[in-house]
C-alpha cells in the first residue's frame, strides 16, 4: 500500500534537505548548467542539476554574515533556498554564509553565461556555413 501524498506541488528534488554547494558545470555541448550538491536527512550528499527553467529563491538575513560570524555555529538558522518549476518546489536549508554566497555567485555566473552560449549559438546558426580549407 502507498502513502498519501502530502498536498502541494511535488518535490523537485526528492529527499534533500540542506544545500551544501552549487557550481555552473558547462556540459559537453557547451550549454552551462547550475548544479546543486545537498545532503540527505542521513547526511548523504547528493549531486543533481537544476532545471533551466526553474525559479530560484533565496531567504536569507541581509547583509550576510562574515566568516568570523560563521565560526561560531548556525549564525543562517532559519534561512533556505526555494527551487521552483512550473509543477515541483522544493525548499533547502542553508546553514551557512559561505553556502549562500557560493549561490549567488553561481546564479551570476549562469545568468551571464547563458547570455554568451545563447548569442555564440545565434551566432553560428544564422552564419552561412564555410567551406573547410
């Protein structure tokens, strides 16, 4: 027998609790990709990429914490990251500074580099091809 689903949209990523890292990975046809390492609730950590599509959504307290603030325990209690799609949400925490810097220069460098691969791509899609020499 299943169980009940919780209502709401479904879990975009399923069984993650707490976003450790985040990292633009340029996949093999040059296409940049946000990826996102979190745990499990067994500390587990688990790799997976966010959808291009997906809204981000980060609450945290501003200004961020400094490092020296950080040493001294969980100073983003409280704090979480949303990835949302048109059907799935999910919620991570953030327990760290350091965590929520490293996404917001992540969601930067994406944002920039797909403005270059969609222009490079534009580029040599309306280029007529060259005879190789």
């Amino acid at each position: 027998m299943s169980r009940p689903r919780r209502p709401g949209p479904r879990p975009l990523f399923p069984g993650l609790y707490c976003l450790m890292a985040c990292a633009v990975i340029f996949e093999g046809d040059g296409r940049p990709a946000l990826y996102i390492g979190a745990n499990t609730p067994g500390f587990r950590l688990r790799l997976h990429r966010v959808p291009s599509d997906a809204r981000v959504l980060l609450e945290a307290p501003h200004p961020l914490p400094t490092e020296e603030g950080e040493r001294r325990g969980h100073p983003m209690k409280g704090s979480r990251v949303i990835f949302q799609t048109e059907g799935a949400s999910t919620a991570l925490h953030v327990n760290a500074a350091s965590v929520a810097r490293e996404l917001l220069e992540a969601l930067e460098a994406y944002g920039q580099a797909v403005k270059v691969w969609e222009a490079a791509r534009a580029h040599f899609e309306t280029r007529p091809a060259q005879a190789a020499l």
